[in-house]
C-alpha cells in the first residue's frame, strides 16, 4: 500500500510538472526556487562555479554570470533542439538557443542565491498563426527567467542580457510580443524546445484550446481601408504597370506571374492590373475565374475593365495601347 501511494505521488507530481501552467509558483515563498532540480546537472559543480562568479550584491552576480556565459559559450544552431543539461552544455562550451542559456544562468543564479523560475512563451503571432491554420515558417518561442532580486520578482531575458524591473508575474504577455504559457523550476520535466517533438505537440495541443481572449488582437487579421493595386504581368510589362498605378496615387503592393493561389485572394477588394495581348491575358482565365466569376466580362468590355465584388480588375491590353503608335508610324 506504500509503495502504491509513493508511486502515484510520483507520476501525479510528473505530470503535473510536465502540464503547461502559469498559476503553480508560489511567490511569496521565494526560498522554494532555490533548490537546484536532478535533470539540471551535477549541482556540486554548478555550485563550485557559482562560487566563483558570486558577488557583493545580486545585481553584481548576475552581470557576471552573464558575461562568464559570454566568454565561455559559443553559439552553434546545429544543437539547438537537443536536451542537453548544465554539465553537457558547459563541457561542450556550445548553446544552441535560448533554452541552453538559460538552463545554464538559471543553475548559476539559483546555486548564487538567486531564487529563479523559468518561463516558457510563445510568439502571440505564431499563436495566431496556428489557431488560424495559417503556415508558419518555424515554431517560434522564447525562454525567460523570473528572478527574485531585493524582495521583488523581475524579469530577465539571459540572451538579450535585459532585465524588467518595471514587472508583474501575473502578465502573460511578455517583451517582443509573447506569450507566457507554462513556469516551473524543473525545465526537462517542463518540457523545452530542446525536447523538439514532446514540446511541440505539448505546445500545439495547448494554444489549439487556449481562449483568444486572451491574446492581443491578431495584427494579420486588420484591413486596410487604402486601397492597394496588384499586379499580373512579365518583364518588362510589370514595369510600365506599376508605373500607371502609381501615377494614379495608387499603392502597388505585389507585382507577380506565378502563385496565383497564393497572390490572387489577396488582390479581393483591391485593383487588380493584368498584362493582356490582343484580348488574351498571360493568365489562364480558369485560374481567374475561380477567384473571381465573371472576370471574363472585362475582355468584352470596351475599356477593359469589370467590378467583381469590390475588387476592380483592368485588363491592360498592350496591343490595343500600342495601335496608334503604329498607325502614327505608318502615316507619310
């Protein structure tokens, strides 16, 4: 029966520790953050280098444990998404990211007397990004610390070497836009980046159900009330396109002959300028008829021109704008 009960302790305090929240630190206890977890490395080691970078006041021993890490380790992206504790990252003299260094200052601060929680965020557009199912191009997050200095939680960014004293542990949103989601003072059983796989399902199961309000308010959803001109054409028609735009007070926000899946949807509201030959554009009307019905109209009207929608689409048709120098030429 003992045993049992050890053993169900042991896997409830696992996964609660492996579980992203926010509302575990006890903060009024600050002595709870000094104590330096197993997975972190061999903490008479990361005590004896402590010592050694430990000065007359906090703020003293942090700058230099940061400039110890400076002189000491080199950026390498190669190991960046490995689990590697203190002894390994510091044998290796190599940190792949933010979550080496700060497994490296947070043993240090905590070994110096500074009670630390670490901080994990993610980057409020790539949150958005996500609940949109918009692409990305990389999992996008940070890792802070929270600190206990003179009798008051701060903030510190290890790589930036920043501090925020003017700070609050009950925000959620942090410096360059992100967003807290998961504290603790154990960052293996947290789950980092550096466990790639466990921590981005951990991370997309957990913004998938995470209430949007309480993000700021998704900057790629704004529209924008100045209309913009797009425009369909090859080198070097694209040219004398834009130029018409533009002497029109217009804005020409992309210029293109490929993507149209891509490009075309986001032309919807906007003027669309497309390169025409003797009634023929350099795009398949079955690829524009599918974002915009009855596009064809414009090839039958005798300036060129139709309303789909709020979006105006010109077909600039250079044969017809090249007829009267031609008839010019031919005259005696």
């Amino acid at each position: 029966m003992w045993k049992s009960v050890v053993l169900v302790a042991i896997f409830t305090a696992t996964l609660t520790a492996s579980e992203p929240t926010v509302d575990s630190i006890d903060y009024a206890t600050p002595a709870k953050y000094l104590a330096i977890a197993s997975t972190l490395g061999n903490e008479a080691d990361i005590a004896e280098q402590a010592q050694t970078l430990k000065a007359d006041s906090d703020r003293e021993t942090i700058r230099s444990i940061l400039d110890w890490m400076d002189a000491n380790l080199r950026y390498d992206p190669d190991i960046a998404y490995q689990w590697r504790n203190y002894d390994q990252i510091v044998r290796e003299g190599q940190y792949g990211g933010c979550a080496d260094q700060s497994i490296v200052c947070g043993a240090l601060l905590m070994s110096a007397g500074i009670p630390t929680v670490w901080v994990k965020t993610m980057d409020v557009s790539w949150i958005w990004d996500l609940k949109n199912s918009r692409p990305f191009a990389s999992w996008s997050g940070h890792v802070f610390l929270e600190i206990c200095v003179d009798k008051k939680w701060v903030l510190l960014d290890p790589g930036a070497k920043l501090i925020y004293t003017d700070y609050s542990p009950k925000s959620r949103i942090l410096p360059g836009n992100r967003f807290a989601y998961h504290k603790g003072n154990d960052p293996k059983q947290m789950i980092m980046s550096l466990q790639w796989e466990p921590w981005k399902r951990q991370t997309r199961t957990y913004f998938s159900k995470l209430d949007p309000g309480l993000l700021p308010i998704d900057p790629k959803s704004a529209i924008s009330m100045e209309q913009q001109c797009f425009v369909i054409g090859n080198s070097p028609y694209y040219h004398t396109l834009t130029a018409m735009a533009q002497r029109k007070g217009l804005t020409v926000r992309k210029s293109f002959n490929t993507q149209y899946e891509k490009f075309l949807p986001q032309a919807n509201g906007n003027i669309l300028l497309i390169e025409t030959h003797e009634g023929v554009p350099i795009v398949e009307l079955a690829v524009l008829e599918k974002f915009f019905p009855g596009i064809s109209q414009g090839l039958r009207s005798p300036e060129g021109e139709v309303m789909i929608d709020g979006t105006a689409i010109v077909f600039v048709d250079f044969s017809k704008l090249l007829d009267p120098l031609e008839s010019d030429a031919a005259d005696p």
